[in-house]
C-alpha cells in the first residue's frame, strides 16, 4: 500500500506561482511513476506532469513551459512548481502514484484557484 499527502494549493492570481508537493509513505519501492492529476468542474481528470522511477518527466501540453516538476533524491517527494498561472488551471489537484501500468495510488486532492 501507498499513502500519499499533498501540501500547498490555494488562491493565486492569474500570472502568479504556486507550489504543490506530494510525500508518499508505505510500499514507496513499488512506485514506478509519480506525479499529479487535475479535475476541473464539469471536466474529465487529466494528466498535468508525472516522473518514472527512471527519471523521464511527462508533460500535459497545456503546462509545458509553465509547470516543473520535480523530486527528492530519495524519490519520495515530488513538487509541482506552477509558474505563470492561467484562469484555465483551476481544479483540484491530485497526487498520483503508479505501481503498475495506471496509476492506482491518489492523494485526496488540493484546490488551486486562479483569479483574473
């Protein structure tokens, strides 16, 4: 079993930057990817960013040159630095960790409001 914990999210305004991190705890050797969703209102979940165990890092392309993702040396951590904020990244954020081929592991989500 996994256990992730989110920190960070909140209110922010258009332009500005916030920083997500997730830790997770338990079977952390089992983890092969890590990294984080988002649900928008009246929207599907959708990738933004995650890590392979190997280091590859993925990018939704709504994010790429505005969001970095990040981690610990000991891979238990990852941070999601949001950088130049748009309306359109208000969701809920959720932590995500992959033991298998999907992602089975989440975290209970983190709002992120953007204001204009």
């Amino acid at each position: 079993q996994v256990q992730l914990v989110e920190a960070g999210g909140g209110l922010v305004q258009a332009g500005g930057s916030l920083r997500l991190s997730c830790t997770a705890s338990g079977s952390i050797f089992d983890i092969n990817a890590m990294g984080w969703y988002r649900q928008a209102p009246g929207k599907q979940r959708e990738s933004v960013a995650f890590i392979t165990s190997g280091g590859k890092i993925n990018y939704a392309d709504t994010v790429k040159g505005r969001f970095t993702l990040s981690r610990t040396n000991a891979k238990n951590t990852v941070y999601l630095q949001m950088n130049s904020v748009k309306a359109e990244d208000t969701a809920v954020y959720y932590c995500a960790a992959r033991t298998g081929s999907i992602f089975n592991y989440w975290g209970q989500g983190t709002q992120v409001t953007v204001s204009s």
